[in-house]
C-alpha cells in the first residue's frame, strides 16, 4: 500500500508581503452555519496575529447568513475605517436550488464590493457539497481557509498601494 500524494501548498506564494502592522481588519461573518464559521473566524484572527496585527485592529462584525455578507462588506468598505476585508461564511449543498442562488450571489456580490472600492477583500465563504466538506476546512491548521482569505486580503493591500505609487 502507498501512501497518498502530499498535496502542494501553492495558494500563498512566498514573494507577496503579508505583513499586518498597522493594518485594520474588518471580518465580516455569516451567523448561519455557526461551528464552521466560528472555526473560519478563528483561523483568520490567528493569522492576523501572526502576520504583526494587534488584536485590537480586527473588528468583527457577524451578519445573519452569507447573502447579507456583501451588503455589509459595502458599508465597511465605504466607511473609510479598514485597510481590507475579510468575508467569512459557509454555503452548503441541501435539497433545493437555493445554495447555487446564495452561492452565486454572494461570490458576485462580495467582488463587486472589492472591485468598485478597491479595499481588498478576502473570500472566505465555503460553498461545499457536504458539511464534512465545510468542517475540514474550518479545522486549526494550515488549510483553515479564514486564514488563508485574511492572509489574501492582507497581501492585497500591499499590492494596491505599490500599484498605486506614482513614479516621481
């Protein structure tokens, strides 16, 4: 018996700046499908304090499900209070259309946010088959994907302002 394939780790690329001093956070979360996002939550905070963040400039804000979540990255990114925006929530497959509605809207939604303002936004909202699917990857450790879309966002606000220098 051979053991399975390591997968690679290629979603955060060693050369982009992810150095959260000075920066403030909005995480914006879904209430629904509260024991994924709380372990979403959770990862994002500890990659915030990892990347030099004080806690005390992360500012959570919970909303009732996924679909609200672009309404109130809007409102955050356009108060002028936060260098990027985490969106974290969980979308999981049931019995009608309804999760491929909330899925595709909110997806929309939150990139409309993040392209008319330009406050970098991490996606952190799981749009899975299956609640194992969601668990696995709220769980500590390395894939927890609300670090790995705080890690994004962070990384975004180093890129939009060396973009945005003007050459004297």
């Amino acid at each position: 018996m051979s053991a399975a394939p390591r997968r690679a780790r290629v979603k955060q690329p060693a050369r982009l700046r992810s150095d959260a001093r000075g920066l403030r956070v909005a995480v914006l979360r879904s209430a629904f499908n509260a024991p994924v996002v709380n372990g979403l939550a959770d990862g994002a905070r500890a990659a915030f304090l990892e990347l030099g963040g004080r806690a005390a400039d992360l500012v959570e804000y919970e909303v009732p499900g996924a679909f609200e979540l672009p309404q109130a990255a809007h409102a955050a990114a356009l108060s002028g209070r936060f260098d990027a925006l985490v969106a974290l929530g969980a979308v999981i497959r049931g019995q009608t259309d309804h999760y491929e509605h909330v899925a595709r809207e909110t997806a929309h939604g939150l990139m409309s946010v993040s392209r008319e303002t330009l406050v970098p936004l991490g996606f952190g909202v799981l749009t899975v088959s299956r609640a194992a699917h969601a668990l696995a990857r709220c769980a500590p450790g390395p894939d927890n994907k609300g670090a790995e879309a705080l890690r994004a966002a962070v990384a975004m606000v180093h890129v939009l302002r060396a973009v945005s220098r003007r050459r004297r």
